[in-house]
C-alpha cells in the first residue's frame, strides 16, 4: 500500500535547505552518491496528475510517466510508447501504433484504448497546455494496438505536443477517482514517486524501478527541490547538496562559476520582451496605432541594456523568433536600432505629441530593479510616462494572465526551435501570449500556407510572418537571455533544443 506524500504550505528557500541538510551525506562526489541526480529549480510541480504537466515542470512528470514520442536533446523525435506514426497525404490524420509489451503498475496494458482515454482526459480537463490539444478533432481506436488522431486542420506542432505534456499517458483505470494522481502517480516511466522522502512544494523524491520496459535509467534516485530563489540554489550547489541546475540571473551565474568546479554550459534560448496584449488601444488608446507601439520600439536601448544589465551575457533583438528556427531572420535582431528622434516623431505622427501614461505589472523576478528603471527612462525620453505597479506572485498571475488588468507585460518568452510552436503560441488568437484575439489578413493569410506548406516553403512563409510581426511591432522584445546549465563534475547534462529545461533523460552520470 502507498502512503501519501507530505503536503507543503508553501515553497520555501529555508524549507528546502533543511531538507537538503538532512539528506546530504559525506560520500562527496564517489561511492552511492554518484547513483543520485538531485536537481534544483524554482519550477514546482502543481500536481503528479499529467494534466498539470508543461513548462518547467516537465522533468517532474518524464521520472513517472512516458509520452506517447520522444523528443531528443536536438530536437529530433524518436519513438516512445508509440513505436510509430504516420500522417495522411493531409496531414489532417495522424496514425499512432502502440508499443507492444509496456504496462501500468497494475498490470493493465497500454493499448489504444488507453491513449484515446487521455488524450480525451487531457483535452476535457482544459489542462495547463490545453493549446497542444485545440487541433484535435477527434481519437479514434482502429484496433487494439491502433489510433488515429483527426485534426481540424494540419498542425505542425502535433508531434511535438505529443512528446510534451499532451502525450503523457497514465493509468485509466484511476480516471474516476477525485484527482487520481495529484499525489500518487500511475504511469509507465523509470521511476515510482517515494511518498516517505517526498514534501510537495519543496522536495519530490523519485526511486528506480526494478523493471522497466525500456532502457533503465542511469541513477537509482532523482530528487528535485524547489526554491523561491535563485541564490540559495547556488547555496545547494556549493555545498554539494544539489548537483544540478539551470541558472537565469547573470549574478547568480557569476556566483555559481566563480573559483568553482563545476561543469557548467552556456544556452541562449527565452527571450525578454515586453508583450502589449492590447493592440487594439482598449485600456490605452494610444497602443491601438502601430506607430505608437514602433515608438516604443525605437525608444528602448536594447544593446545598454544587455552590457548593463546581462553583463553582455545576451543578444539584442526585435524578433520572437530564436537562432535555431528556420523563420529566424538574421537581419531583424536590429530592426529597432535605439533611436529616441524617431520614437518622438512617430508619436507626434500617431497624435500623441505629449506621450501618454503606460502602467504594466512587475513581478520582481521577471523584472529587477535595473530593467525597470532602464525602461522607464527610455520611455521617458521620448514623452511615454511608465509607472510600475509592483505585486507578489500570486497577484502577478491573476491580474495579468487571468483577469488582463493591464495593457501588456514583461515577461520571458520561449524560443522554440520548430516554427510552429512561435506560430502557435505567440501569433495565433487567444494564446498567452495573444489573449485578446489580434490578427489579421496578413497573418491569416501567412498562417494557412505555414500549416500545409512543404518545410522550406513553411520556412519561406515564416519569415515573412516574422517581419510582418516586427513591422507592425506587435511586441516590444528587448533580449535573448543566456542560461547557464551547472552541474558537479560526475554528472552532465545536454541542454534541450528550443527548451530552457533540459529533459530528465539529458542527464547522465560522467564518463
């Protein structure tokens, strides 16, 4: 019988570091600590029900739960619990065949029936990626080894979602039950979730299974502790009671290599930006025009910005689109060159001769001190009057994300590798990154043809997706940010394509 899993109140730095203290042990870097992959992140998980998997969080539910594909640390996709899949000449039908032989924990097999069930279970439940899920038309079971996914229309990124949180596959025989798996997950991973070592919101405790049905995994335990910040991370690191980590604050990534040994690589991947939710000048009027929003563009100092406040860890930029995407345009990074004249006579063109007054949220760790007082005097210079309205996390997401009190935010944003997954979840209407709906012909237009278009001319399209976007300054990005990936030297990890957070199976003890 499992016992249940502590319960938290809260996420704690000095909770965690406790837990950290009473579990270290003085084998240093030999003998079973090697066996052990402890990792540090500022990411909970919200549950162990798949349904709440996506993001950062992701290497929580990979330790308990397989996804239906796998998606390799270069980005490439390889068979998971399905052994294969096949498009129709439309790409509107997807053919998945189900691995033979993997079962639950019960000893119930994974059978078609048991991917058509959550696949529904996840589209239903209007999960936290529930956008992976919107193509989806239908599942249908041919045979019992056998499903077909119908789409709406063709979607590029399918594949994709179906290795990330759209295509984790737990036990159906628990769907019935009152949230079957926020604490007692049911799936085919490598690993069982350890309740007794386990306290959800500081410290989650995974334990290697006796068997599993695919290649067994390196370590015999992974533990993942949560903290509220970033410099008792590095804490853990140095004393040896986390082993591995992904590090966002440039000071933090100083503190972290400075006289130390650790194994450390360099991957510029999300992107700063100011997203402006609303194009259409509802709350401000002003940011209706596209010349306004241009003059905003054209008012940020973005290169002061990353040797001031990155440190020169960073690149300048005026796209969404990140290096490793086919509609990445090389010569868009510099789009909006630093030009306070400009800005000053597109808002006198746009009829705002004075400026206007812009208020947007800050949440600290997105925004500290030097970015907002660097962006308020940029703005200020040319008439734009920035007010911060400071506010904790849990008022940050639901006035911005759930209640959209304010015209826009800054933010980090993904830099997907595949260009679809840009489309998606930055241009198409209602994502989080275009809550209110904008589009138009042009993007419509653009979007079509990337959906059914061969890959180069997919790429073609993109690109001119991409210029169009930054020409009509839907966004305000500021910087590619650099993250540095630090681990002790017996372990390494190799950063994921397109994603900030390696997979759990990029990591692996050193040669």
């Amino acid at each position: 019988m499992r016992r249940t899993l502590r319960i938290a109140t809260g996420v704690l730095a000095l909770g965690a570091l406790l837990a950290l203290n009473a579990c270290s042990d003085s084998a240093g870097e030999s003998g079973e600590k090697s066996k052990t992959l402890t990792i540090g992140t500022m990411t909970p998980a919200r549950s162990m029900d798949p349904v709440d998997s996506g993001g950062g969080s992701i290497p929580f539910y990979q330790a308990v739960y397989d996804t239906l594909i796998k998606r390799e640390p270069d980005g490439k996709l390889s068979p998971m619990l399905a052994s294969a899949w096949k498009y129709d000449p439309a790409g509107t039908r997807l053919t998945l065949t189900v691995r033979d032989g993997v079962t639950f924990d019960d000893g119930k097999p994974v059978d078609a029936q048991a991917v058509k069930a959550n696949l529904d279970r996840f589209r239903a439940a209007g999960a936290a990626e529930n956008a992976q899920a919107l193509s989806t038309k239908s599942v249908e079971v041919v045979d019992p080894k056998t499903v077909v996914i119908t789409l709406n229309g063709p979607d590029p990124a399918l594949l994709d979602s179906l290795s990330d949180a759209y295509g984790f596959i737990a036990n159906p025989a628990k769907f019935g039950q009152d949230k079957p798996f926020a604490t007692t997950p049911d799936g085919t991973g490598p690993y069982r979730l350890n309740a007794e070592a386990t306290m959800a919101g500081t410290q989650w405790t995974f334990t290697r299974k006796d068997k599993y049905w695919g290649q067994a995994p390196p370590f015999d335990t992974v533990t993942i502790h949560v903290f509220d910040n970033e410099n008792a991370i590095v804490n853990g690191l140095k004393t040896n009671q986390i082993r591995a980590a992904v590090l966002q604050s440039v000071d933090q990534q100083v503190a972290a290599t400075s006289g130390t040994r650790f194994k450390t690589a360099m991957q510029e991947i999300d992107l700063k930006l100011l997203n402006i939710f609303d194009r259409k000048g509802a709350k401000v009027p002003a940011l209706g025009d596209p010349r306004v929003r241009q003059a905003i563009n054209y008012a940020i100092d973005r290169d002061v910005l990353v040797e001031q406040i990155q440190q020169g860890r960073g690149t300048a930029t005026s796209q969404m689109w990140g290096t490793q995407a086919p509609g990445y345009v090389k010569e868009l990074d510099g789009f909006y060159r630093h030009d306070p004249a400009k800005a000053k006579a597109l808002l006198a063109e746009a009829g705002y001769p004075g400026g206007f007054k812009l208020t947007l949220p800050r949440l600290t760790a997105l925004v500290p001190d030097s970015l907002a007082e660097a962006m308020k005097s940029d703005l200020a210079a040319v008439g734009i009057t920035l007010t911060w309205d400071d506010l904790d996390r849990v008022s940050f997401l639901t006035k911005t994300f759930r209640e959209f009190k304010y015209p826009g935010v800054v933010m980090n944003g993904g830099q997907p590798a595949k260009d679809w997954a840009t489309v998606s979840g930055s241009i198409l209407p209602k994502t989080i990154a275009n809550p209110f709906g904008d589009t138009d012909a042009t993007i419509q237009d653009l979007t079509a043809k990337i959906r059914s278009a061969e890959p180069a001319q997919a790429a073609q399209y993109t690109q001119q997706l991409n210029r169009h976007i930054v020409e009509q300054a839907w966004y305000v990005p500021l910087y590619r940010m650099q993250y540095l990936h630090v681990t002790v030297p017996t372990i390494t990890v190799v950063p994921q394509a397109g994603l900030a957070v390696p997979a759990l199976y990029n990591y692996q003890p050193a040669a």
